[in-house]
C-alpha cells in the first residue's frame, strides 16, 4: 500500500470519525486527487477484510463490516434505532436518491409538510442540512455517513434500483423546473 | 432519542397526504398513472374527503389536488373543454408528482426491510488523553445568544403542540356545495352558470376558483343524469341551464361508487 | 481472509478496545487455538496497513502504524487549539445551560446528532460525562468546573440570563416528556 493510503487508514483508525477529502488533502498537503487516489487504493486492500471504507458524498470514514453486525449488537448495550416509520422512510428516500434536495421540493414530492420528517431524521444523524451551491440562502438536505452504515452499504450506489431511480427522479424534478 | 420523541414527531405524519391517498385509488384499480386513471378515480378521492377528516394544516394540500382533479373529470365529460394554460399546468403538474411520488412510496418499503438489519457499526467513541483547551473566543456575552438561536429554530409546533382534542378539524363538503347549487337551480327553472355557482364562504380568490369549479363538476354531473340541459353558444361565453325535469334529486357523491 | 478473521477485526475495530483470546473464542464459539490461527491470518493481511494488530500476552487490540503517529498528534492539537464550531459552542451552552441533560435531550433541543460535538467538548476537558442519578444506566453532561472558571463564573447560576433560559430549555424538554 502507499504512503497516502496507509496514512489516511490510520488517521481514519485513530480519530474514529468521518473525515472530507478536502480535510485529507491538507493534513497530508496533497491534491484532493491523490486523496481520492489513495482511497480507492484502501478500498481494494479492504475489500477481503472486516472493515469497510464508507464514502458518502465528500465524507470517508471506516466502520466494520456488515457480515459481523450480530456479533457487535450483541456486545453494545446502547441499541441502534431500527424502526424507520413510512413518511421517515419516504423523506429519507427522497434525500438519499436525489442529493442536495430542498424541502419544498422534498413537500412537492410527498405532498405534505415534511418539517417534522427532517427533523426527525436530523435527530437522529440520518440527514443534514446544507447550503445550496451557489445559493447559499437555500437550505438542502443530504443523507449522512451514518445513513449508509444503518442500511449496512458503503456508498448510496448500493441502494435497491440506485442508478435507475435517481435518474427517473432527476428528469422528473428537472420538468418541474421547466414549467 | 427516546421513543416518546419519536412518537410525538411521528404523529403528526401520520394522515394520510393528499397524493398518498390519491395514489392508493390509482392503485387499488391496478392502473397506471395518466389522465384517464385520475378521471376514474375523481369521485373516490372527493368522496374520501368527504368522509375522513382532513386535518387543518392539510385541507390546502386536498383543495388543490381535488380543484384539479375535478379539472381532469370536466375535461373528461366535455371532451371540447378549452383548457387555460394555468390549468393545463396544473394537471400536468400533478400527474408527473404522482409518478415522483409513486417512485418514492415503491423504494421506501425496501429501505425499511434494509434499516438497520445488518449495519456498519463506527468504533466507540474513544475520549483518550482530555486537555483542557477552551476556545478564547467564546465568552460568557455569547452564551445567552446561542440558546436564544436554538430556541428560534425549534419548530413552533414542538414548542406548542395542539392537544387533540383542541384540533379544529375543517372538511370540504362537496355535497353541500351540490347541494345549494341544485336548490338553486330548482328555484330558478331557467338560468346561467354564474347565477348558481356557489359563492365561497371565504373571500379569496383561490378558494372561490375551487367552489366555481365544483358547481362547475356539479353542473356537468346534472347533465350527465338528464336533470339539466346546458348550453354555451360560444367559447367563454355564459353557460345557460334549463330544468328538465320536475324533480331533482341531489346527487350524492357517495352514492354513485359504494 | 477467512471469516474468522475477518469478524474478529470487525469487532476489534467497533469496539475499540482489549480483547483476551479467551474472550474472542467464546464471542465468536470457536476454540482459543482457532483465535490464534486467525489472529495470525489477521496480521498478516495487515502487514502493510495502516492498521497494526498490538498484542500483549494475552490481550489483542488494534492500533494505528506508528508512521501516522506525527500526522495524528499535529491534528489533535490543532483540534484543541481552535475556535469551537458553532454546533461545539451551541452543545456547550446547552449543557451549560441544563446542567444533567443527556444526549438525546441535546439533539432533540439543537435538532441535529451531537455526538461528535460532545466527543470535541469531552477530549477538550469543557464537559464530563455523568451517570445520571436514580439511572445509572443513562449517561448525562455537565460542564467542568475548569470550564466554568474559564467563564469567570462558580456556578452555572451565575450565567447571563440564567433563570429565564434554562427554564425554557426546561420546557421544550419537559413538553417533550409529556406526550
């Protein structure tokens, strides 16, 4: 492995929380590609191993693997949340297959105030609100890190029909801009 | 969070919302989502109305969809209805959230059975070696204008929340409005649209353009059963109704599907 | 990696801490000698990470590789000597605030997940975690008398708006509680 690599896993490793590739790229003072480089490196020599690189949007962080899951509840006393009610499941759906939403777009969608949803998921490290590029007075909406660990995948590309609903959901929404 | 968080954040979700419901009648009948599915299911969704009550905050949401609803039916009986570019929209508009929507509601049962089954753990939180370390810019002045900022943010329903038994609940009597339109059009044997159309109760214009569309639905309905004969000679011009028989009888939207 | 292996640095690296071998054989129900088969599979597969398996007798944990040491102590201090985020600073005031509130209070009151503003305000010695009295299964925050002297202040009375504030923190929690 590369000096990048193994910096990177051991800095994931001792600091135990999700880094951005732009935090990587100046604490190892190289390009963001490089750091992107590096991770895909990490992400091969991983793929055998009980640990799992997990990349959400920007953000990387380690966790265990999914295959080990029962073993580790088994140790932890502090449960993780595992019941996501229907309108929940539908906000954050909406969030995690079309990144950088905003909540009246997420309301046009689902056809109902979707305050108490977002919030509910805010809570509960699912979600975060974001500033719109380019328009920093709009407040967007992208899943977490921690999202993706809950449903055991290491980047949104492993949701159920990702590709395909995401883009249905782009055209559709692009329409909307249209009119 | 504890359970009763969840629980009180929940509740309020938990109506059913207008394209919800919308989509469960689409489905029901096993049909895809296009002009011809909304116009079969019109009188379902505005008998559901009429029958659930919709919660204060939501009858804006029901309005909008059942006005336009009633658009797609109106459209449907008169095949020759010239449309506004405003209402050709909003059919449009709802037939392409309801595929959003239809999208989402398929995917979010399959991201339920996913939740938390087999997840990623993170590593314990580790707080090794503590150094006091304040942050000198942070001062006593500050702290009272960060709890002010929190407190602002929380939404006014979680500070105040509406006990249920203070709930004012509204409902849209569709009937009602049939039902005044028909009287109406009894007294008057001969007359014009305008002149029966009922007038809406609140005075702005967007709740008005739904009571004109219904007595507009209620009139085509009247048609539709022989009751009435309407006639407009012209493209916008005034629509003349004339009685055709002695007795009509109130047309009960709950009656034509159950 | 053999499944063996692979759960055992699944559950080193979630928990985070010592294991005997003893330990591991009856978590995962094999025999200590089928532990140490996989440990050594295990250290092998890492040899050039930057995750280093550290055995001593009969205790195994994981490790950073000693070459990221330079990289994770210049981070830690930077960490300590920066400004607070806002998230930090809004924790803070909130324990402040209500002294004896646990986390889920936290982010119901702030909306959003606490825990690693709470980690930052812990290693930064501003806050201490508690057991809470009558459950000591509930862990809860206050701030530290180190911090409160930092505020030129002996206790959390003596803050601007004191009574006023943290009676309507008391509210939204105690509504909360109601429901």
């Amino acid at each position: 492995m590369s000096d990048n690599a193994k910096t990177i896993e051991a800095l994931l490793y001792a600091e135990a929380r999700e880094f951005s590739i732009v935090e990587l790229a100046k604490l190892l003072q190289i390009s963001k590609e490089a750091v992107r480089e590096a991770l895909e490196e990490l992400k091969k020599s991983l793929e055998e191993h009980g640990i799992v690189v997990v990349e959400q949007g920007e953000a990387v962080s380690l966790g265990s693997h999914p295959s080990a899951a029962k073993i580790i509840e088994s140790l932890r006393k502090e449960m993780l949340s595992k019941e996501l009610t229907k309108a929940a499941a539908e906000t954050l759906a909406v969030i995690l297959y079309h990144p950088g939403i905003s909540k009246p777009e997420i309301e046009f969608i689902r056809g109902v105030n979707a305050s108490y949803s977002i919030r509910l998921l805010q809570m509960r490290g699912l979600i975060e609100q974001k500033h719109k590029e380019g328009d920093a007075r709009v407040a967007v909406y992208t899943a977490t890190s921690e999202a993706l660990q809950h449903f055991g995948i290491t980047s949104a590309a492993e949701l159920p029909e990702f590709a395909a609903l995401s883009e249905q959901l782009g055209t559709l929404l692009a329409h909307d801009k249209k009119i | 969070m504890t359970d009763q968080q969840t629980a009180f954040l929940v509740r309020h979700e938990k109506f059913e919302g207008p394209l919800e419901v919308l989509l469960e009648l689409v489905e029901k009948r096993k049909l895809f989502v296009n002009d011809i599915s909304l116009a079969s299911v019109t009188d379902d969704y505005l008998s559901y109305i009429q029958q659930k009550k919709v919660p204060a905050e939501q009858v804006a949401g029901f309005v909008a969809v059942a006005a336009t609803l009633i658009l797609i039916k109106a459209r449907s009986l008169l095949p020759n209805l010239e449309l506004s570019p405003e209402e050709a929209q909003s059919i449009e508009e709802l037939e392409y959230r309801l595929k959003l929507y239809q999208l989402i509601s398929a995917v979010a049962p399959k991201l339920i059975v996913l939740y938390g089954k087999k997840p990623i753990y993170l590593p314990r939180v580790k707080v090794e070696m503590v150094v006091f370390a304040p942050d000198p810019t942070l001062g006593l002045e500050r702290l009272p204008e960060l709890i002010k900022s929190i407190l602002g943010r929380v939404p006014k329903e979680v500070v105040e929340p509406k006990k249920p038994e203070a709930v004012v609940y509204k409902t849209i009597s569709i009937s009602e409005v049939l039902g005044s339109l028909t009287d109406r059009i009894m007294a008057a044997a001969q007359t014009t649209f305008s002149n029966i159309a009922v007038a809406s109760p609140d005075k702005d214009e967007k709740s008005q353009k739904v009571y004109t569309i219904v007595s507009f639905l209620g009139m085509l309905e009247l048609v539709r059963r022989g009751f009435i004969d309407a006639e407009q000679p012209e493209l916008f011009e005034e629509i003349s109704i004339q009685k055709l028989e002695a007795e009509v009888v109130v047309p009960d939207l709950e009656e034509t599907h159950e």
